[in-house]
C-alpha cells in the first residue's frame, strides 16, 4: 500500500487543515438530482478507499454536488474515527438549494450523519438581495454564528475575489480561515491579485485542480517554461 505522511497547515485561528491530498467529491461525481437511483456505490468505494490510505483524511464536499448522501455512507462505514478526518462543506450561493449557510448546513450535516463540519465555505461570492434574500456580508454574518456554535470547526469562502474578501473583511467577526480557488503552475491568480492579498491578510489559498493541466497536451513543455522563468526570477 502506498505511504504518505500527511503534513497540516496552521490557520489563522490556530486550528490545522490537511496540508494535500483532497477526496473531491464533485465534478466526475456531480449530479443534477440526489435520489436513491443517483446514489453512486462507486463513490462511496472510492471515498472509503481513499480513507484507508496512510495520510489521507480530508474530504471535500458541497451542497450543488448533490453527494451527500455517498460522503455519509462512507463515513458511517469507514474504521476511521470522525475525529481524525477532515470534512470540507460548500454552501450554493449561485444555484438556490437552501434559504441560508445555516439552513443548508443542518440538512448536509443530517445527510452525512455528523455533528460538525471542519471547514465551511461559501462556494462563490456572487450572492445579491434580489437573488438570495441576503447580502455577502449577511451571509458571512450568518457563517459566523455557525462557526460560533461550533458546527463549523472553521469557515471560508471559495472564488472569491480581492474585492469580494475586503467587503467581508470590512464587517467582519471572524476572519475568513480559507480561499478556495483554481491554483496551479498555470494559474497562480485566479483573479488579479489574490494570491498576495490572501498571504498579506494571513487567509489561507487552498487550491483546486491543481492537477488538471497535467492531463492537457504539451504540459510537459509550457511546465519546463514556467520553472525557467521561475529560476531567473529566484
């Protein structure tokens, strides 16, 4: 079986998150309607044999997914302890399937048959009065009580631009732990600057797909160009 020491990153509350190694939970696996025919066994073998791995602990799911109800049964049938893994929530702020973060934390936490969540984020920032009932900084207001309540260990956001961050930095309580974003050799700012704002506002840059060039063609020589350009800068 293959070896890997898992390392952690220390976020700016103090609490650690899985430093690499996600089980994705979407993409391949997203559906468009959750019922008992959608159910994928396929899933739930994949999450559980990624759980058996020395080092791999952290898994990232969300509320457009639609996969809940595989993440559950995984982790009602892995050996693992719920202690020792890291679950990973997204609320929908573009497509509506919940009133609000709160309210759609309680029906993800009831699916996957947990008390908590490691880390909760909000999937996007586009959020308006007009489209979901609430503002960005309502919504963050209400991450805030969860993470307060302790059913969100630690909360964030994902996509978010520099702009989207300073508005709920400008309110906020509690200081977002995590940006998720697209991240890799080629595309190390998703959007103009945040990778500076984040390290300079002690917000973690988690990436995703950080792999996915990998599988486009020519990858081998467009990498070869970044890390020449890399080492002249260094």
């Amino acid at each position: 079986m293959m070896s890997f020491h898992q390392k952690f990153i220390v976020l700016n509350n103090g609490n650690k998150i899985p430093a690499i190694a996600i089980i994705g939970t979407g993409t391949r696996w997203f559906k468009n309607v959750e019922t008992d025919a959608t159910f994928s066994n396929s899933l739930v073998e994949q999450i559980m044999y990624a759980l058996e791995l020395p080092g791999i602990v952290h898994i990232d799911a969300a509320e457009i997914y639609k996969t809940y109800p595989e993440v559950g049964k995984a982790l009602s049938l892995t050996k693992k302890p719920r202690d020792e893994i890291f679950l990973t929530d997204k609320y929908s702020t573009q497509i509506k399937v919940s009133d609000s973060p709160a309210a759609g934390l309680e029906v993800s936490l009831k699916k996957m048959g947990t008390d908590y969540v490691d880390l909760y984020l909000l999937h996007s920032p586009f959020v308006s009065k007009e489209a979901n009932g609430f503002t960005l900084e309502e919504a963050w207001k209400d991450m805030e009580q969860l993470y307060k309540a302790g059913k969100a260990k630690n909360i964030g956001v994902s996509n978010f631009a520099v702009k989207d961050l300073e508005k709920i930095l400008k309110i906020a309580e509690v200081k977002p732990q995590v940006n998720q974003i697209e991240f890799s050799p080629f595309l190390q700012n998703q959007t103009p600057g945040i990778y500076k704002f984040c390290q300079d506002n002690n917000i973690l840059l988690e990436a995703y797909s950080p792999l996915a060039p990998l599988q486009k063609k020519n990858c081998t020589g467009r990498l070869q160009t970044i890390f020449r350009i890399r080492e002249r800068a260094i």
